[in-house]
C-alpha cells in the first residue's frame, strides 16, 4: 500500500497471518493430546496405505521447526512428539502446524505449546 505524505512517498508493506499449509487438508482421523501440551504430546493418525511418513512441525511463520521420516503401517498409528526442535531444544510457546503425508495422504493439525 502506497501513503503520501506531503510530498514525501512511502510504501507500507502489508502481511497475511498464515491461515494453512498450501496443498493440504486437515483430516479428522489425526488427533494431538494433550492440546495445548506443556512438554509431550501424542500424535496419533490414519494411514489408509503402509509406508514412509513425512512428519512436519512448522511455526506460524511458515518455518519449518521439526522434520521426521518413519515407516506406519496402514491403520492407526501413534507418534510422541517430545516437545524439541530439530536441533534438539525445546520450541517456544507458541501454535504450531503438524502435517503429516505419505505420498497419498496429506493431513495437518493445529497444536499449542504452553
């Protein structure tokens, strides 16, 4: 957005909050508690196909915060988020997007730490 002031012009730039992840679907079957959590939380989900599982933590900057690959079986499935960033320290207070995809599925959950 452009403002004029006198005869002076200055362009203001304007953000959109991040509202999602493009390309994917938040998915009823995958389920974070306790949300909030303080240290741990419990991520559990449905695999319609076995396989590899692209797990992402991404802050709401769009920041990629923690990554993991792990081999689910189809069915439901479990997965302990132990509060740490991929370097290993504890992430900040704050809401988080978890995606999960497997190359056939995409699912994304909002989770909160306090």
């Amino acid at each position: 957005a452009w403002s004029t002031k006198g005869a002076e012009y200055r362009y203001y730039e304007q953000y959109a909050p991040v509202t999602g992840i493009e390309g994917t679907t938040t998915n009823s079957n995958v389920k974070a508690y306790p949300n909030p959590f303080i240290k741990n939380c419990v991520i559990e989900f449905n695999n319609e196909t076995s396989g590899e599982n692209l797990i992402q933590l991404f802050d709401l900057n769009g920041k990629l915060v923690r990554q993991e690959t792990a081999y689910f079986p189809a069915g439901n499935n479990k997965w302990m988020f132990d509060g740490n960033s991929n370097a290993g320290e504890e992430i900040i207070r704050g809401i988080y997007i978890l995606k999960i995809s497997n190359g056939q599925q995409v699912s994304t959950q909002k989770i909160s730490k306090l």
